[in-house]
C-alpha cells in the first residue's frame, strides 16, 4: 500500500503510547467468560487508562484518539476543487496527477478505476494520525478515520450490490504491526456506508515503496495485489487504503478486480498526497 512517509514515525513522536480512545461504558463478554471475567477486564482497562491515559495523535491532549478540534482542522480535500477522477485536492480544471504525461510516465494510458476520493491533504497533523494508527498500532483511530472517508464518498457508489474491499498488510508489516490495519480501516469503513466488507485481494511479496519515486512505485506494484482464489465480484467494489502517494497500489487493486470481474472500482483514502 502506499505509506504515509519515507520514514516511520520515532517513538517519541505524539501520541505514541498504545492506549488511547474512551473506555467503553460496557464490554461484551467473551465466550465462555462468566460476569467477574469481564468485570477483570473493565478495571484492567480503567486502570491501563489511569496509568497511561487516551491521548490524541495530533497534539496528544488527554481524552480521544482524535479529538474535535484536530479532526476540525486537518486539510479536509474540496470536493469542489478537487479532479472528479482521482481525487487530486486541486485538480478540478486541469490534473496534475492523471494527465496522460503523468499516466505515461506510470506505463498507463487511462486509470484503472472509475474514481477516487481521500479525506485529507497528507500534512504533518494528518500524517501523524496514519503514523500512530498504522505503525503504533492505535487500532481505535480506524473509527474516526472511516467516519472522514464515508463522508466524502458519493452516494452512488454505496449503491445496491456494491461491496467494501481493502488493500491487505503485507506479510512483513502483519508480523511486525501484529494486525492487518487495511482490514481493520477497511471493516470501519464498510460499517459507516452500510454495506458489506469483503475480502478480495491477496498481496505477493513487494518490495517496501517508503523510499521508491513514481515509476518506481509503478514498477515494484505491478501484479503485486490479485484477487483472491475463487473471488468473483459482480457488483461495484470501493477499495479502501490509508494513504495515496502516487497511486501505484490503487492501480494495482482495481487491475486484479477487474479481472476478477468488478463492474466498477472506486478508490476511498483517508489521506492524499
């Protein structure tokens, strides 16, 4: 997938400690798990927060994983404004990013998805809020990220039939992050628009693109995402991904379902370069 920046975010950075989000007022209890079991794990819960209390990604005041203010004003992207095709934030008139110099220069002619859309300009509040979610595993900003993306989202594309699907983690990064942050931004998303989430991709090995340019990106990604075995898709898929560079992983998604037969690709971000 495409990465937030050239380089992870350090372990100082804010909004690093993995504990963040209010408690919920009530936790359903496990299977096989008696009400003192899940007793234990409300006070384990209300204790871990004592101890390391919720903080924001962007500017780490106690009390949310995103609070109000910083979801206010990070750099929504202007539908208005933006190109009607990919999505580019200033590309409503002439694109930068689709133009066929652009495309030539990725080895296509026409983009392989029908649109696309993000949330936000990737700025530095934005990139903390991917940084901290995806490599410092704060799970629970999937929530408010998804909330950004379905709200830019054209009705149209959650029209019947149509299916939510993700770009998977890599083998490297699931070891390493111990969850797949695709799947999970993905589930958000399918559960803010009100349809299903499905599974379809399946990514090979790849080479990490935090360092690799555009005909770079293009290169390493080519047939690097396929659809799943035995994955038929009849109706219009959404494909989720945190963050767009240059777009190379969102061709290589809408490639491997076209062929497995989506009628209709559209690309969802919550941030864009």
């Amino acid at each position: 997938m495409d990465h937030a920046a050239n380089t992870p975010c350090p372990p100082g950075a804010p909004g690093n400690l993995g504990l963040r989000g209010r408690l919920p007022r009530a936790l359903p209890a496990r299977p096989g798990e008696g009400a003192s079991g899940g007793l234990a794990r409300v006070l384990g819960r209300a204790l871990a927060e004592a101890a390391w209390p919720t903080r924001c990604a962007v500017c780490d005041a106690p009390g949310a994983v995103l609070c109000e203010r910083c979801a206010r004003e990070l750099p929504h992207i202007d539908w208005w404004g933006a190109c009607p095709r990919c999505g580019a934030p200033w590309g409503r008139v002439q694109c930068s990013e689709c133009n066929d110099v652009v495309l030539a220069a990725s080895g296509r002619d026409r983009l392989p998805y029908d649109q696309a859309a993000s949330a936000v300009i990737l700025d530095g509040a934005a990139h903390a809020v991917a940084c901290v979610f995806k490599d410092q595993g704060e799970q629970r900003l999937a929530v408010p990220m998804a909330r950004l993306m379905a709200a830019c989202a054209p009705p149209a594309w959650s029209a019947p039939g149509a299916v939510v699907s993700f770009v998977p983690a890599s083998a490297a990064a699931l070891r390493r992050r111990g969850f797949d942050h695709g799947a999970l931004l993905g589930q958000a998303v399918a559960d803010e628009l009100g349809v299903p989430c499905a599974a379809l991709l399946a990514r090979p090995r790849a080479a990490d693109q935090r360092r690799l340019g555009r005909r770079e990106r293009a290169a390493n990604m080519a047939h690097s995402l396929e659809a799943l075995p035995g994955a038929s898709v009849r109706g219009p898929v959404i494909l989720v991904d945190d963050v767009l560079t240059t777009g190379a992983t969102l061709c290589a998604g809408a490639d491997a379902l076209r062929g497995a037969g989506a009628p209709a690709v559209y690309g969802l971000t919550f941030a864009r370069t």
